[in-house]
C-alpha cells in the first residue's frame, strides 16, 4: 500500500510539472492518450458485429470521431459494430464531451483527490470561469447537468422510438443514444435507416434540435442561465440583465445563426426534388430548422446532404467554420470570435474607438485573439483542403464541406468519407483533432501571453484597403 501511494504521489507530481511548464502539451497528450484506448477497444474482435474485428484505420477514426465528438464515419454504426462497440462509441461521446481541460483535471482528482492550483487554472481557462475556488465544484456540476440534459433528451425520444421499435429494451437504449450524441453535438447514429425516414417526426426531430443547441451553447452559458434563472416567487422582469456579456453574445449570435440559416437552405432547397422538393409545408420548415443547427456541430441530416445544391453547401460551410459557442461540445472558431469581429467592423464603420455590446467595452486584446483564431482555423482548413485533394479525385466542394465538417467537428458529409483512401483517412483524423485540440490550445497559448516592452516602436499607419 505505501508503495502504491508513493507510485500515485510520483504520477501526481508529473502531471503537476507538466501542466506547468506545458499546460498545452498535457491537454494534447492527454487527449491523445484518451483516444488510443478508445481505438484499442475498438480493435477487439467483440466489437464489430461479424467478429472479425475492424481495421486499424477504422477503428483509429472512429475512436477519433467519437472523442471528438465529431460523427463522421468510415463503418455504418448501427450495423458495422455490435452491441459493445456501439457502447464503447457512446462511452467515447461521453468522455470526448467533457472537454479536453476538464478530462485533464479528472486526471488530476483521481491521482491526487483533489484539484491542484495548476489544474484550476487549466480547467478555468477551458471552461471560462473565473473564480479558481469553484473549479473543483464546477467540474462536477458539469458532469451532473449534462448527464441530466442528456437523460432529459434521452426520456423526450423514449415515447416515440418504443413506437417506431415497438421493443422497449431497444427503444431505451437508441433514446439514451440519441440524447448523449444530441447533447454532445456527436452525430452518431445508432439506427439503421438513420433520420431520412423521420423528416416530418416534430416529436423525434425537435428533441434533438434542442438537445444540439443547447449542447452547442457551451456550460459557462448554461451554468450561468441556471444561476440567473429566477426561483419561484422571484420576478422575471429583468432576469437577463444577470447574464453575462459573454452569454449574451453566444444566445444572440447562435439564435442569428439559426434563423438565417435554415431561411437560407429553405429557399435554396424549396423546389430541390431530392430534397426538400417533395416535403410538404409544415415539412420543409421542420426540415430547414434541422438543417439550420445540425452544422453548428450537430452532425444528424433528415435529408441526403449529398443531394443539396453547392449553395446550400457552400451556406453550412460557412455555418461549420463558425460553429458553437466556447467551451462547449461544438468546434468551429465559435459564435463569440464571430460576434466580436462583427462588432469591431461596426466600431470601425462608426468611428467609434471602442467595441461595445450590452452596455459593455471589448478590450481590444479580445479582438487581436479572435483575429489570430480566425487566420489560424483558416489556415488549417487551406492546408487541409490542399493535402485532401492530392490524395483524392474529388472536386473542391466536396472537399471543403468535408474539411471544414471535421475541422469543426461537425459530422455531416456529402457522402464521400467512406469511399476515402486511408490517406484521406488518416488526413481527416488528424484533422478532427486538430479542430477539437488546436482552437483550445491556440488561445490558451496566446492568452497566456503577454509581454511587457519597455522600448515601443514610433507609431506609422500604413495604408489599408
């Protein structure tokens, strides 16, 4: 026993010095670790449905998909991998929704029992809290309010898979699936004939609608709606005004988003008859909404994304890059990057020298950050674009949609990511990562750093435009 503890002390110890002197590094390799033992279980022989045990490329992408909470897939999932495997999918949804600083922190309270100043900071950097007191708190907290907003989806779907089933057993297991996947904004689908045949199923389809916004809000929103919202016997009036900037510009900007995306696909899908051609009226607007929020990182179609118009590929590109909200379960450059570059623009259109939303002032470090994660993720989109195409026959549409749907991890495709080689493969793995891992660490890295000058340059406007 005393040699045990002095083996956890050690262990406890390395990751305090790593989390120091690499904070990154330890998110990263953490991660990285994580989904190895995902791939590993997935390589077993129990975990496809044959017997015969997937291919390391498959089981590597899956694993990555699943941890981060992508749901591009090479393997139909529903009928490729068994029972265990679809478990050790959902397991990988679950651990991959956390977030990479808050699964390093659990890291940090299982060895040592409790959470290191080091990894507060960590954890309060991944889930923009402030108070450095309450992070040990908070992370439970997050994992007792998403299992709860995943059970609650879960339950809301129960009723209607037990008709569609007609098996309660099956019914409860693809409703906890769907809440789990919905919530985390994972887009694994765990039916056969996915959701194509249940467009117009409001009571199937709003569940998950919301089940993806409210995952893709991101837990500080969350938490601080909870605290803002009023007690029984309390007045609504003036409720909001407790909602911090921050949340603010998420809801705003997500719910903007939304709107003008599924008005957007509406009309360019209206008459598409391999679309939303055929729908009816009460249809095509329930297909729009579904349309509208699954590229905020959702991932589920009701409709052959394969079958839309460029347009309307080119419409949720852009809604991809964007994605959901910080420290959410979402990728993308996130709702607030873009809400605070929008700002700036209308600042600078004004005249005004400051960027101010809500009766608040944006410091201009906020937009120097969003404007290096914005030439950061478009970088890493060009760069992918480029090595995807090498590799494969396809046009740039396609491979840009299936860029940017990994990068933000997403998991819509137009149909092409089985039919990859395993270059291709391997290419959007990697990327899949990267968008989970990078845009977490990029800002942690530059937000940490701040450098003094004594001695500054004398001030010259060159000429822009």
């Amino acid at each position: 026993m005393p040699v045990l503890r002095h083996r956890l002390f050690g262990l406890r110890e390395l990751v305090d010095d790593l989390a120091f002197r690499a904070p990154a590094r330890l998110a990263v390799t953490v991660f990285a670790c994580v989904i190895v033992l995902f791939a590993a279980l997935l390589l077993t022989p129990f975990a496809t449905a044959d017997g015969r045990g997937a291919s390391l490329v498959d089981a590597l992408f899956t694993a990555v998909s699943a941890v981060c909470v992508t749901g591009l897939v090479v393997q139909d999932t529903a009928t490729y991998w068994s029972a265990w495997g679809q478990v050790v999918i959902l397991a990988g949804i679950k651990v991959g929704g956390f977030g990479i600083m808050t699964v390093a922190s659990l890291l940090g309270m299982i060895v040592s029992r409790k959470i290191g100043l080091t990894q507060k900071l960590l954890t309060a950097s991944e889930t923009k809290t402030s108070r450095l007191g309450d992070v040990g708190s908070l992370v439970r907290v997050i994992i007792i309010t998403a299992t709860t907003l995943e059970l609650s989806i879960a339950l809301l779907l129960f009723p209607r898979f037990v008709v569609i089933e007609n098996n309660v057993g099956t019914a409860a297991w693809h409703a906890l699936f769907y809440g789990i996947s919905a919530f985390n904004n994972a887009g694994f689908v765990p039916t056969v004939e996915g959701l194509t045949p249940h467009v117009g199923d409001w009571t199937l389809v709003l569940p998950l609608v919301l089940g993806v916004f409210v995952g893709a809000l991101g837990f500080p929103v969350i938490l601080n709606i909870q605290r803002a919202w009023p007690r029984p016997g309390q007045r609504w009036r003036g409720w909001t005004k407790k909602l911090s900037l921050h949340s603010k510009l998420t809801i705003v900007t997500s719910v903007v988003l939304l709107v003008v995306g599924a008005l957007l696909l509406l009309v360019l899908e209206w008459s598409n008859p391999r679309t939303f051609g055929p729908l009816g009226l009460g249809d095509k607007v329930l297909a729009s909404l579904f349309a509208g929020v699954m590229p905020r990182s959702g991932g589920f179609s009701t409709v052959d994304i394969g079958a839309m118009h460029e347009s309307s590929w080119l419409i949720q590109d852009a809604l991809m890059f964007v994605g959901g909200g910080s420290a959410s379960t979402a990728g993308g450059i996130k709702v607030t990057t873009l809400a605070v570059m929008l700002l700036a623009i209308v600042a600078e259109a004004r005249g005004d020298r400051d960027i101010e939303a809500f009766g608040r002032r944006i410091p201009r470090d906020v937009l120097r950050l969003s404007i290096a994660v914005v030439f950061t993720g478009a970088s890493i989109v060009l760069v992918s674009c480029v090595a995807l195409l090498q590799v494969t026959h396809l046009g740039l549409s396609q491979v840009l949609f299936e860029v940017l749907s990994a990068f933000a991890t997403v998991g819509l495709t137009t149909g092409i990511t089985q039919d990859l080689p395993d270059a291709g493969k391997y290419i959007l793995a990697l990327l899949m990562f990267v968008g989970r891992t990078g845009a977490v660490t990029v800002v942690a890295v530059l937000a940490l750093r701040d450098r003094r000058r004594i001695v500054r340059f004398p001030e010259e406007r060159p000429i822009i435009g």
